[in-house]
C-alpha cells in the first residue's frame, strides 16, 4: 500500500483566490492516439512546443520539434522523403533522430543543424511523449491503461475521442476530479441526485503523484448512460473510484450492479457492469488543452448497437463539458486578479490534485 | 433655477491630447428595458460587471452578480427553482437576494457564500441597477423620462431599441452632445444644413449633473425625418434642446413647427410637434457600450404607419452611429498616447459632459 | 561602379537569435499603383500611418493623413467637394495642401487646423509617399524601374498584384533575397532543383543602399513558368540577378536562354528571353505588409495567351509565398523571446539586407 494523505475540509481556508496552476515539465503526455500517428505529418503543440508526429516506413513513432533550425518554418508544412523531413520552404533535411543531413547550396552542414527528437512510446493505444529535460525521461513512469488493449487481449471494448478545449488544463482537472457535476451538467445523461448528494472520500499519494477520490453510492438512480447500455431496470449500486495520476492521466473505475450487489470474497464480480472511463489531459498551450477520452466497458462486447450508444452518448457529455470549461477560461480571463472562489468538501479531490500539481511544477 | 455655467470656447485649449473617460461609479444605470426582463435569464455586462437578470414569479425584477461563489460558473447558464438560481454546474442554489441556500454533498452552508445582489428600480419602462457602493443608492438621483411610459398615461407613442457598440461609451457621450453631427453622418434622414451652421448654446449643472445644449434654428429645411411623419411639407422653426443627466440618460426635447410658430405665452404649443428621443447610455466594459434608444412623439399617435417608419427611419440614424463609432474606437485603439484632437464651438457641450464624467469618476 | 561590399558565410555566427527589424523612415515607399488612386478615396496604412488617397479634378494625386483634426475621423470616410474633403462625421472640409478650409458653426477656423500631407510622387507606374520628415523628401532617392511603364515606351509588358500579408515586412525582404526557397515552395511552377544547389554571389553597396545577389545556373531545368511562355523545350541557361534597393524596391533581372547561349560582345542579346520581375515591399503595420508584384517580359508581347498565363502562375507563386509567410509570422508571435536561427551561405543576401535595414533604421 502506498503511503497517502487523506484530504478534507479542514484544509483549506473557505474563499480564497483562485490559484494559477503552471504546466508541469518533465513529464509523459499523450500528443496522440496510436491510430492518429501516420505517414502523413500531424502537428500538436504540447504544453506550447510544436511537434510534429509521424511514423517511418517500419512503422516507428517520431517526434520532432515543429520549427526547421533555418527559419522556423513548421516542418508539418513539409514533405517526406523516405523517413527523412524536408522543410517545405527552403530544404533543410532532417532524420529521424532531429540531425539535419543536408542544406541548399552547400555541402557542409552546420554543427548546430539539429532539431530537437522527443522520447517517445507507443503503449495502451497513445503516442506518449516526454516533455522536459530528456535525461529524465527513463525515470519518470508512464502510467498504465491496459484495458485500451484490443479487446481480445484486454477483455474491454473501447469507444474514444478527442476535443481541443479553449480552456486551461487545470479547470478540466478541476472538472474531472469533482464529479458531483454530473448532477447539473449531465443531468438526463450520465448523472442523478445522488451523485451530487453522496459525501466522497478524497486521498494523494505524494509519493505516487496519484490522487484518488471515491463515491460509493449504495441506492441510487440508474442513469440513462447505463441503463441503456446494461439492461439494467431498477435501482443501482454505483461506485466512482478516481485514480488521477498527475499531470497526464485521469481514471474512473466505475462499477454498476443492481442494488446490495457487492463484489464476493474471492474478487470476482460477476453480477457488476464495469466500465473504465480514461481521460488523457495534454496542456496544449497555457490557455487550451486536449481533451482525450475513452469509455472501456467489459460488457455487452459484441453489441455494436451499445457500442454506438456509448461513443455517441459520452460525446454530448464531453461536448457538454467542453462548452462550460470555454465559458469559464472565458469568465476567468475578463475577471480582476485574485479573484475568490469558494470550496467546499466535494472539492477535497480538485484541492489535492492542485497542490499535486504545484508541487511537480516546482520540483 | 439649478447653478450652471455657461461653457464656450474660450475654455478650451485648440489642441489637446485627447483625455480617456473612465467609467462612472456608484450610479444607477440602465440595464435593461423591462420588457426584456422575464422568467428567463438575460446576462448583461454593466460596467465591467457581470450581471444576470430575471423576475420572479411576482413579477419583481432580480439582479445578481453573474458568477458563482464555488468555480464562478455564471448562473445566466442555470435553471430557476421557483425563484431561487440553480447554479448549471454543481448546483450552487441563491435566493433572490443572493444568499446562498444549498450546496452540493454537505448540509452546512458556508457563511461566506453569497453573490452581490444589485439595487433594482423599475420606472420609465427601464429596469435600472445601481453599480457601486449600495448604501449610496438611496442617495443618488434617477432621472426620469416620463413619455417612456404607456401612451394613455404618458400621452405620448415611443419606439425603442437597442444597439451594443464596440466603443468607450464617452464616444458616444461625444456623438450626442454634438449634433452637428447629423448635417454629415446623418443627411437625408435628420440632418440639414442648418445644424451645422446653427451656433448652440451650452451650459453645466455642476450640482445636477446636468449638460444642457442648445440649438434653436429659426428657419431650417424639414429633413425626411420629421416631413414625412409630420406632414410639414414648407420650412420649419426647429429646436434641440439637450439635457444630459450624467453619466446615464441623455434627453433631446425636439420640437418643430411651421417657420415662425412659437409656443403661447400660457405655455400651450399646437402647433408644433413634440418628440422627445431618449437615450440610455450604458458603459458595458472599458471598450463597449450598450445604446438604448427611444423616439418618443405627441402627434399621429394612432397612426401605425408614422410609428413603423419613425422605427425604421431612427434605426438606420442609430446604426450610421454605431458604424462610425466602431470605426473611432478602432482609430483609438490603433494610435500612439497622447494624440491631439482639436475642439472648436460646437463641442463645448461634450467638453463640458467629458469634465463632467472626470469629476463624478473622481468623487 | 559603386563601392561594395562582397558578403559572405564569414560574417555571421551561425546560430543567434533572430533580430527585430525595424520599419525604416525617412523613404520613400510605393502607397499604390497609379491606377488604384482616383475620383474615389483609397485608404492604406503605410508605416503605420494612415493615409488617404485620391485624385483632384486635374488628376494630380493628393495623399493626406486619414484622420481628422476635430475627433480623428477617417477622411477616406468622407465626400470630395470640388478637390477638397469634406469630413463624413463634422464636415470639417480640407483643401488638398491639409489645411482646413471651413468648420461647422463658426467661421473663424482654428489656426493649427490642418492635417498631414504627404509628399507624392507619381513615376513607373507607383504612387510614391514619403515617409517621415518631409524636409528629407528631396534628398533621398527614388528607385527607378523603366519597364513598369507602358509598352509602346518601355519595350516591356507586364502583368501585375497586389496582395496584403499578416507579416511584418522583413519576412518579406528574407524570402526574396533567397530565392533557393523557390525549388521547394514554388516546385512546379519556378523552383528547379539547381536554384538551391548553385550557389551565390551577394554584395552590399551601402552607399547607394542596394544589396545585390546573384545565382547563374549554367545548364538548369526549364521550370514550367519560362517553358510555357517562352517556348524553350530543353534544358536553359539561367540567371538571376537581384538588386534591392532597400528599403522598398526590390528587382530581380530575369535572363533564361538556350543552354550556353550567352549575350553578344556588343551587349546585345537576341538569343535571351529577359524578365523584370519587381517587387515594391511597402510596411503597413509592425505585423503586416503589402506585397506589390509584377512580371514584365520584353518576348511574346503581343501574345495574350502568354499575359494571362504570367499573370495566373506568378499569382499563385506570390499566394505560396503569402500562405508561408502569414505562417510564420504566427511561428514568432507565438516563440519565446530571443529564439535562435541558423544561418547558412544562401542567406548572404538576406542577412546583408537585415544589416542595411537596422542602419537606415537608426540614421
């Protein structure tokens, strides 16, 4: 077991400005899914560096830094030739390593012709790239979501997406870390009374950079989200267990069972609809950020009718997400500084995962 | 008889930087037109503040601040509950007096969870809120405008509308104050030659508040305006009497008649034709303003053709104003500190209200 | 032969940061082809002024600042009366020399009423305005380009554009003194392979401020734009020889013959097919320039199938260079202070031009 800290009301003051959380460095991102990455460039700008992705012949992920040493043309404006990049405006040619073999009129290369190559894995379906110092790339882990896996080997069967979002990264963490706003923002979709009604319990393992927030609902409506998709007619047993894993990260394990239904002694569930709903949350630049979701469920595997239910219902409730987090970047770039806000014991988890990421953006 | 001064060209410098005008506090200022008030909610910026306004089941007009204690969600993005607000993302609940009543998760209710409640008046079919300090409102003035109300008791027919401006609002102070205007932007529909060659006359209640302008044209051209809704088909005695109740409402009592005829020494005027144009000027931020406007007449009241046009033909006056003063603000904001302007005699109504608006600013 | 200096790799470290270029005054700059100025107001902005153009009765072009004395209102937003402007907001009325000549309401006019006029030029087809201190205007160069005037005189015939570009002006004056961009950006229409493999010859007359850079290709590709005009089947002989008069003309002599066809002794030419290409590079704001071009040939004159089809590529070329240069100009807005790039021996002819701008900035 992990040490952590349980987090509660106690500790934070009731109105206090509202802090300004930086983007945290040296750290894994997801820049794309696997499936994006091709032979045709993408470009992404990740915690404000341009990148631009592509895979080689073989198949193999690069990352490079999107601007040509000579002047700054995008290199995602360029053309490739074979797994070399040739800058569309004046021809500095790079490898996939970011050294530049070959300049217009000359036959020397600069020393310094070089543009920066991101360490970069391929793993549970993301393109992961490490933003910071490249030296600690090695250290730092890359959090696991193996249930992205295709489903013969994962036993989950996946439904995902991604929306820019005009917002800083923080309000989505703020956003996903409280979900008691299922109630009011995705009410009739994946929320009811009692989500917002039931006490959570909230914990950071500083150690870990995780931060969990649990709300076990043992009676409760069944949202249309589920009861559409499990079959379910009745009342639930409910439980949302939060693992944040800071900055990259965010999952909800979410179990759904008839009421009293409760896991056996031995682990197995099998009366429960487990769903593995992952957030990958890419600061973009300082005032937008990548929304990348996925809704895994172990049930129902072969339904393709709950599969479009699924990809078409969780769009509206991110679409929905996506409106109010570009209203609020909006109200807070118009507002004086230091303006308050005001936090309550729903927040214990957001509040923790804030600190979490001052901490990281400071060490 | 009030104190004024009379205010002329000799108080001006020919050539001075032009000055910024910053927006009046701890004034009552028009938000709304009560008519747009209703069970549903209307978000309006007044004075840099985000205001949302409703009515509740009663009928009593309701302004609070726009933006929730908890993550400042705007409450313009909520539900009503009977007439208390239901913040649309964790349900933050305020009664109309901006109390708040019911958070998410917990019963207790932090004591500092409140949002500013506006001072509301409704009176000459504006809704009016007071944006500054509130023990102040009780003390400051509102200025009337009594033709605006229903025509059986007010004995006058008004058309009205409203035009945001992306402009300060002291441009459109600058616009009104000055009608010399409407011989060059204006032509064809209120402006004549006579307007601009007419010397006016101007003074300042100090103690009021009041700008006074005057232009009496003894022998004018009829524009279009007032021949086609009044019938006057020879050459008319014109007068523009301002009164500018600073910083908000702006009144020009418009009279015209036959060349010659004057009002009875027992007060009494029939034959002249009244019309009083209202004009409510709201700062809406540092770069906007909201321009309500009323065309307000005693003559053919019952005459739907004079009200359609009077509305088209003033709407068009207003958008000449919008265009050219969306352009300025775009001149201001292109050019260096400190440009010049030079004011001559026509501007010594609006030097007078810009001296106006820097006290009142200052107090 | 004027003094120079040969530039060359030597004189430059190969990485620094990327300098800002200053807008150069106290020059003459093209404002507009002839042909835009007339009976009706042309508004550009040139150095970050506003100027208005037209033409009096006679034809003689006036240029004066695009503001008004009285609250700063764009005279292009006016009306000619006779060959005076008449302010669209007051009707302050000017007289072509900007002295105002009539006010509203008084007839007594302000003794500093007058606004702006620009010295103006008409010759080679450009409106030339001087910019900066108008004592200067007699002394400073205007550069020449004969073959800009009509062909029965000039022995050319030339097709002709405009386009404006969000960038500021030295991304411009980068991109033409390096013409090796043109076999990767303008590939298929006037780049070639040997454009960027031969190398240059650039010096820099810092007397009469001109920078000359020079690319002979001996036995070169025939590139679609001089295949399909001149007739030319194989391969070419083909020069470029590239005169920019800093800060606003910029010339490119265009000679393209049959392989190792070279010019008589006698100076004649017959075997050649000569292109003036010209380029007026005129600053609008500190992030934005008007890119004027024209193609002008001394073959197939009379050819319009060939005019139409000049005038279509080199269009589309010029569209390749605005697309990339807007790009760019993003590329800087949005990169830390002080950004690196590399320099190389293509950009000789660039770097000199950077260096004859920063001191005609600060003499």
């Amino acid at each position: 077991m992990t040490p952590h800290t349980v987090v509660g009301a106690s500790e934070w003051s009731p109105r206090v400005a509202a802090p300004s959380i930086p983007i945290v460095r040296d750290q894994w991102y997801v820049a794309a899914y696997g499936s994006e990455v091709t032979r045709a460039f993408l470009a992404r700008t990740i915690c404000n560096e341009p990148i631009v992705l592509y895979r080689t012949g073989n198949g193999a992920p690069v990352a490079l830094a999107d601007r040509c040493v000579h002047r700054r043309y995008p290199l995602s404006e360029s053309r490739l030739d074979g797994d070399k990049v040739v800058c569309g405006y004046h021809g500095f040619t790079y490898d996939t390593d970011g050294s530049c073999v070959s300049v217009p009129g000359q036959t020397r290369i600069p020393r310094t012709a070089r543009v920066t190559s991101y360490p970069v894995v391929e793993q549970d379906s993301f393109i992961w790239v490490f933003i910071g110092d490249p030296k600690l790339a090695g250290e730092r882990p890359i959090p696991r979501a193996p249930w992205l896996n295709p489903e013969p080997e994962s036993g989950f069967v996946t439904v995902a997406g991604m929306e820019p979002i005009r917002s800083r990264y923080s309000l989505l963490v703020d956003n996903l870390l409280d979900l008691s706003h299922e109630t009011y923002l995705h009410g009739g979709y994946i929320g009811t009374p009692e989500v917002a009604q039931t006490p959570i319990e909230a914990s950071a393992d500083e150690e870990a950079n995780i931060v969990r927030v649990s709300r076990r609902m043992a009676d409760a409506e069944c949202p249309p989200f589920y009861a559409d998709s499990t079959g379910i007619s009745g009342r639930i047993t409910r439980w949302q267990d939060i693992e944040y894993h800071a900055p990259c990260l965010y999952l909800l394990h979410s179990r759904v069972a008839p009421v009293g239904s409760l896991p056996h002694e031995d682990g197995t569930d099998p009366d429960a609809f487990h769903t593995e709903i992952t957030y990958a949350i890419t600061p973009e630049t300082d005032h937008s950020v990548l929304d990348f979701w996925m809704v895994s469920r172990d049930f129902a595997r072969e339904d393709a009718t709950v599969t479009e239910f699924m990809e078409k219902n969780n769009h509206t409730v991110v679409m929905q997400d996506v409106d109010a987090l570009n209203i609020l970047e909006g109200v807070i770039a118009d507002e004086p500084e230091g303006f308050q806000e005001l936090s309550i014991n729903i927040d214990a988890g957001g509040l923790a995962a804030r600190r979490m990421l001052q901490r990281l953006a400071t060490v």
